[in-house]
C-alpha cells in the first residue's frame, strides 16, 4: 500500500513536468516483466503518447535490467530512478549502473533523484547507443563528493624500501708508519626507493563519452567540492545547460568547461565560491548566454572576468560580498549584457559607480553604504552623485 500511494504522487508529478520530442514512446510493457519497475503512459499536447518507467523502491538496486520488460526494443521518454539509498544493514552501498545497462532500448531523459551514488557510477559505460538518443541527464541529491573530473588519475608515491651505502676510509699516515682505520665503524647512507601507483578518485564523467546528443546535465544538491580541467569529455560538446547549485565547489580549475563548446546556461549558485577566474571558459566564448552565481562567497571579480563572452546576456551574482561595481570589470561588455542581477551585496555606492549610467544594462542592486544612500537602487543612487 505505502509503494502504491508512492507511485500515484509520482504519476501525478510526472504529468506536470513533461519535456516532449514530438516522437510517440513505445507501449508500457507488462507489469509482470518490468517489476518492480511501474509504467506511464499518457497523451501529450505535442506528441501522441509519452512513456515514463519509474523504480522508487529498494528492490530496484537488483533488477535495474528490467527498466525496459523482457524484450527490450523500446523507446522510452523518461527513466526515473528515485529513493534508493543505503539502509542500516549495507550502509556501505551506493549505486553503480551496469555495463550496457540501456543496450535493449532508447531513452530520451534519464533522472536518478534522492538516491546514493557511487563516485563510479558511470565507470560502465552504461550508456552505449544511446548517442543520438539522450538528450537530458539529472542525478541530483545522489551524494556525490568530492571533485568532478574526467580521467581523475592521481599518482601515489610509496616508500618500499630502503638501501645502506658504505663509505671507505683511506689509511691515514702516522709518521713512520701507517694506520689503517678501516676497521672503524662504516658510515651509512639511506637510498630510498619508491614506488608510483595510479589511481582513480573523484566523481568520474568519462562515462558520458556516448551520450553525444546530450543537451542538459543537472548533478544539483550534492556536496560536489572542485571542478577540475577538461572534467568533461569533449563527446558532450552539445552540452547546453549544466547545473551545479547547491554543492559545495569552491575550486574550479582552468579550462574546466572548454570542451562544453555548446554551453548557453551555467548554473553554480548556492556554493562556496569565492574566486573565479576567465579561463575556466573559451576565449572567445560565443554560446555562454546565463551564469548565475547566486549564493557564492565572491568578493572581488577579475577585470577581464566578461571579457570576449560575445553571447552573455544574463548575470546573477546576487547574495555575495560585492562592495565594488568597477567599470574595468563590467563596462567594456555591457553593450552584450542585458541584466545584472547584484542583489544582497554590500555596494558601496560612491563616485565610481557613475559609468553605470552611461548604458542601457539593468542593473538590479541596493546600496549598503554610505548611510545617506542606503537601500537605493544602485542606478538611482548614482544619478543623484555630484562628483
């Protein structure tokens, strides 16, 4: 009874948030071959029939092969993996998709919610035929810690042993005669030896490498804490929306989304940001429309952080801790940006904020300082300066 409720608050969610292709999914299978596995099927407003496969029950950990029935052949919408998590007795398991997990079928979003994760979840290659099938992913609240990478090598030294050197006394002359010191106690010296192991940590993306028509990417609501070069395979260059908010990232190295040549919208709001710098992007960048870094931790941005961003249109940046709106950072692409979302900052509002009038940009923002300007707008604190 407690799985049956569970499953009609799903259907009743599902019907509100549908994405449709324009291509009819397949018929649901059998109940008897896809259990525990449930099936929707419902008309749409721009596709005949839509197709959900949903598990939410702890059973689904062992029969994640039965998504698709006995036969396989099918097209599915959506794959929904919701609830699974490590219990008192195996508080050690996490979820790993199998090898050639969706091989039988095609799917066209697949999202994995509230459910435990390993940091190899997509080492299997889970994913084949898929590449011109998979258009979103979501794995959100699946506790994923740690850095997001591709190959996520990290080379381990090791002291395995250690080797004596002796060191020979010449025979010292005593006038008449010789002495030799041999006999004294030899010198030693340590030579270490080491030995060099590679292994693998980190949150693993190169199992993306056959979701090639893959356009959104939601890993939100994870403790995700650093974002390394290159973390994502150049295979999803048609990436155009990816969400990290409410993580913990707070290191993002350079050329972290170079290979995203597609990317339009950048969520990395409610993190612990608190540097970022322009080469973590393309130069030039002509896709990058949205960045939103709400809810950061960013008090100074470089000069050049908007520069060659031909595309950028919308940034948040609002609950930070801006004092400052330098022209040298903003000014010189203002005629791209269309808003400027600043609010919850602490804007000192003084003679350098005047070029802000000189453009067309909305800027949304209150002033903190000094008292006579506090919580006015920034553009109209700023028409009212004498300078």
């Amino acid at each position: 009874m407690k799985y049956r409720v569970m499953e009609l608050i799903t259907c009743v969610l599902l019907m509100a948030s549908f994405v449709n292709y324009g291509i009819a999914g397949s018929s649901c299978p059998p109940e008897e071959y896809i259990s525990p596995w449930f099936c929707i099927k419902t008309s749409s407003s721009t596709q005949n029939f839509y197709t959900i496969v949903v598990c939410n029950r702890p059973e689904c950990k062992d029969h994640l092969y039965r998504v698709d029935g006995a036969a396989g052949h099918l097209v599915l919408d959506k794959v929904i993996i919701t609830g699974i998590t490590n219990n008192d007795t195996d508080k050690d398991w996490n979820l790993k998709l199998p090898s050639r997990w969706l091989l039988m079928s095609r799917v066209r979003e697949l999202e994995i919610r509230d459910t435990t994760l390993s940091d190899c979840f997509l080492c299997n290659n889970p994913f084949q035929e898929q590449d011109q099938y998979l258009k979103k992913l979501v794995f959100s609240n699946c506790s994923l810690k740690g850095k997001l990478c591709n190959e996520c090598t990290t080379t381990i030294k090791k002291l395995v042993t250690t080797t004596t050197t002796t060191t020979t006394r010449r025979p010292r002359q005593y006038g008449f005669y010789s002495r030799n010191i041999n006999h004294f106690p030899r010198s030693t010296s340590p030579e270490p030896k080491y030995e060099y192991t590679k292994i693998a940590n980190g949150i693993r993306m190169n199992g993306l490498t056959n979701a090639k028509s893959l356009e959104s990417l939601d890993l939100s609501f994870n403790a995700i804490e650093e974002i390394n070069s290159n973390a994502f395979p150049p295979e999803v260059s048609s990436l155009k929306i990816l969400v990290l908010s409410h993580n913990n990232i707070s290191v993002i190295s350079s050329a972290a989304f170079t290979t995203l040549t597609s990317l339009s919208e950048l969520d990395l709001s409610h993190n612990k940001l608190a540097n970022l710098s322009r080469n973590i992007f393309d130069s030039p960048d002509s896709k990058l429309e949205v960045l939103n870094l709400n809810w950061n931790r960013i008090s100074v941005l470089q000069e050049n952080m908007f520069s060659l961003m031909l595309a950028l249109k919308k940034v948040n940046i609002a609950h930070n801790f801006l004092q400052y709106i330098p022209s040298a950072t903003w000014r010189q692409e203002l005629g791209v940006i269309q808003t400027i979302d600043l609010s919850g900052n602490f804007l000192i509002c003084d003679c350098d904020i005047k070029w802000i009038l000189a453009n067309e940009t909305e800027i949304t923002g209150l002033c903190s300082a000094p008292w006579k300007f506090a919580y006015q707008p920034v553009k109209r604190a700023a028409a009212t300066l004498i300078c």
